[in-house]
C-alpha cells in the first residue's frame, strides 16, 4: 500500500511524494518554531494547498493521509509543543453548532442505512479531519482582525507566487505535477484545454481550482489596495503586482473564477459606494432558495437557465453546465429517497445515467451532501460556512466600515467565503483555506469585542456609550 493519486488511479507516484508528504509534518513544527504560531498557520495552510502533491495513501478506518490531514495533523501538534495554551481559548459557541453537526451527521446517515457503528464512527472521524481541524483551527488562530488581515496578505501573496507557475503552464501545458511527482492528478487531460489554450493546474486538483485561487487572491489583491491596506510587497508597488495577478487570471481561462470575480467585485463597489452589504444578503438567500428549489421539491428550472445563459458564455461551456444539470436532476431524485439523513458513504447516493449507462458524475458539493448526508447534511454545511459571514456583516461590521484599513481584510474573507459556497452549488472542490477562513470569521462574530479599535463591533461600541451616558446622567 503507498500513495496514489486519487484523481488518475493510472497515475505513479515518484520517491519525491512519500519524501515530502512524510516530511510535512516536521516542516509544520520547524515553522511553528521559527515563526509566530498565527503566522505559522497561515504560512502551513498555504504552502501545503499550493505546492504538495495531489496524492493519498490510504488508511484503513482512518482518514486518508493527504496535504490537509497532514497540516491539520502537524498543526495539531505543534499546538500542544509550542502553543498548549492556544486550546483554553476554545469556548463552544452558538456558531459552531452547524459545523459541529456536519462533522457529526455521517454517524446519523450509516446508522440509518444499516451500515453500523464503526462504519459511522470512521466516517466522523474522515469528516472531523478535513473539516472539523481547519474549522477550529480557524476558531482559536484567527479569531481577530489582525488574523484576518495576516490570512488575506497571505493569500494574495499565495497567488503572487503562483503567478510564473501558471503562466508556465499556460505556455507548455499542465505539466508540473508531473514532472516534480511524477504523475498527472487527473484521468482527463483535455479537461485543460479550454478557449484555445491551457488552464493551468500546477499542484492542485484542477484547473477549476487554481481559477477559484488565483481569482480570490485577485479580488482580495484589489479590495487591500483599495483601502490603502497594503501598498507595496516585495517593495514592489502593489499597482504593478495586481496587473501582473488578473492577467495571470485571465489566462487561466476559468469562465467560472472569472464570472466570481465580478460578483465579488461588484458586492465590494457597492460596499464602498452604496455603504450597505445588501447583495451579500441577496447573495446568500439566492443561494438558500436555489438548494431548496432542487433539493426539497420537484420544480427544475435548469432548462430555463440554459436557455438564459446559452446567449452569454460559448457552446462548450453550455454543454459542460447541460451535463452537469442532467446529472444533478438523477443524483437528485436518488437523494429524494433518503431524504432526511441520505444514503451514506460508499457512492450509495449515485446511480446509473439511463442515457449513458455510465455512472452519474458527483461534480457538485451540495449535491454530494445532498446524496450522502441528505437534508440534515446540506443545511448543516451552507448554514455552518454562511450563517458567520451573515452574522458578521449584520451585527458586527456593516458595509459602511468595509473600507477601513482594520476591517478591509475580514470584509474580503467574509465575501469570499460567500462566493466559495456559490462555486460549490456548481464544483466539489474543496478547499481547507476557505474552512480555516469560516473558523475565524465565526469566532470574530461571536466575540467581536476581542477585535482591535476603532471599530471592534460599531453598535456594541456605541451601545456601550449610550449605557455609559446614562449612568452619568
């Protein structure tokens, strides 16, 4: 048994993947001993997700040895070396509720399918590693504005970066992964040609995930120079890399990172302009109405939507989206008849497509919570990643504080945050920055007097004052 590449079983690992996957972990624990621990964290996450390789090795009734269990599993004891501490600041919040009962709703979902205890008990245990350690992680790391600041700078470094990689790629075509690990980490090479050229993949899954990345490092990029958050990297003016970073996006040619990106562009004009954060709230509920419109009842409207969107975006992306909708109405009905708790694991919650008679295609997050976890599961995962960006914006920092140079960073995660759980109602990519990213918003929102002035939590400040006045008085 060794390390595979989940994406091409066909793929063959070189001597560079254990070396480097095995090492991680005291990598992680020599960064905690070098840098700051918030630093560290940061620094793990990011360098982990952009340059470790693709691959697995799988662990019987434990959680597949991977880049995320790896800095999940090196975090977690670095923490108790170098920051025990750090564990006393954890208090279990209304917040975290949601997350909680996505972590937990796998043992629900077996024991309702008769699959047993141990099967429940292992899949808990594969959900708490790739969702449960980024989470709170996040809670006790970045609980404040100078974290989210330290998360958004690293990002938009992450991508800086990554700039000469994927415009390697674009020139010579996804060849990286293969060339440092030996292998491709996908079975479907011509998934990378798009518009006339290549999307570049480097070291992640995807050349959907490296548009989702490089298209938040662009966003968050611009929103930091535009509140005067960050003004050079590298004594470099920041000017200069942002033109550098969109043009780097752009060639990565992802139609669906760039449509994002305007979305998110144009909440944050609003932002600036309008001082008010309603299309993050119009946002969320769309996405609220879209899941319960294809999950809870019987009315598609894919057919109208393609029709629609077949005037703006070329033939081929049409015809991908067709695909995916066909395969989201099968993938539906069969979730359907497990309604409450799904189908649990073991692709249980797939089915054959009669057209085809080939296996339906899971391209979707919500789709596959849908179909393994059933309804407790696709709530308890949109409520756990959205409801603290809500709760953040509405009660904590209005849009009016957005672009102040404190706030600047926490409004940026927040708002991708809110476009990341969109790309999932199309993509199952899953990314444990984003994870790591909620952890901190929800402990922000939950204790917002913890943040640095002069605006730790604008109404609580001034109801504050008001109290104050009144006792004078």
């Amino acid at each position: 048994m060794g390390f595979t590449f989940p994406g091409n079983p066909f793929g063959s690992p070189n001597l560079i993947v254990p070396l480097v996957m095995f090492a991680w972990i005291p990598i992680v624990l020599y960064l905690f001993s070098r840098f700051p621990a918030r630093q560290a964290v940061v620094i793990s996450f990011l360098v982990a997700w952009l340059f470790l390789p693709q691959a697995e090795l799988p662990l019987p009734g434990l959680p597949n040895y991977s880049k995320i269990t790896a800095t999940g599993y090196g975090i977690l004891i670095a923490t108790f070396i170098f920051d025990a501490g750090r564990f006393q600041r954890f208090r279990f919040g209304w917040l975290d509720i949601p997350m909680a009962i996505w972590c937990i709703c796998p043992f629900i979902s077996s024991m309702a399918n008769g699959l047993g205890a141990y099967d429940g008990i292992s899949a808990i245990i594969t959900r708490l590693a790739i969702w449960g350690v980024p989470y709170f992680l996040g809670r006790i790391y970045l609980d404040s504005l100078a974290g989210m600041r330290q998360l958004a700078v690293g990002i938009f470094i992450g991508g800086l970066v990554y700039m000469p990689l994927c415009l390697y790629e674009v020139r010579m075509s996804p060849q990286l992964h293969r060339l440092v690990y030996g292998g491709f980490p996908h079975d479907d090479f011509s998934q990378t040609m798009r518009l006339g050229g290549f999307r570049p993949m480097v070291f992640m899954q995807h050349g959907l995930a490296v548009g989702a990345f490089m298209m938040a490092a662009c966003l968050i990029g611009l929103w930091l120079w535009q509140t005067g958050n960050v003004k050079r990297i590298w004594n470099i003016p920041i000017g200069w890399l942002m033109s550098a970073l969109f043009l780097t996006f752009v060639l990565a040619r992802s139609t669906g990172a760039l449509t994002l990106f305007m979305i998110g562009l144009g909440i944050l004009a609003v932002a600036k302009y309008c001082r008010t954060a309603l299309p993050v709230f119009i946002l969320v509920g769309a996405i609220a109405v879209y899941l319960y419109i294809n999950a809870e009842t019987e009315n598609y409207f894919s057919d109208q939507l393609i029709g629609f969107l077949s005037n703006y975006f070329p033939p081929d992306r049409i015809a991908s989206l067709e695909f995916r909708f066909n395969n989201e109405e099968l993938l539906v009905d069969r979730a359907r008849d497990k309604l409450l708790f799904g189908w649990g694991g073991w692709g249980r919650s797939r089915v054959l497509d009669p057209m085809t008679n080939q296996i339906t295609v899971q391209d979707s997050l919500w789709v596959i919570a849908f179909g393994e976890n059933g309804t407790l599961g696709l709530v308890s995962l949109y409520t756990a990643m959205l409801l603290p960006v809500v709760v953040l914006f509405w009660n904590c920092y209005p849009a009016r504080w957005w672009s102040h140079t404190k706030i600047a960073p926490v409004a940026a995660i927040g708002v991708m945050i809110v476009l990341y759980m969109l790309d999932c109602v199309m993509n199952a990519m899953i990314n444990p920055i984003y994870i790591l990213a909620c952890g901190g918003v929800a402990g922000l929102a939950m204790n917002p007097e913890k943040a640095s002035q002069p605006a730790a939590r604008p109404r609580l400040v001034k109801q504050q004052q008001y109290v104050m006045q009144q006792r004078q008085t």
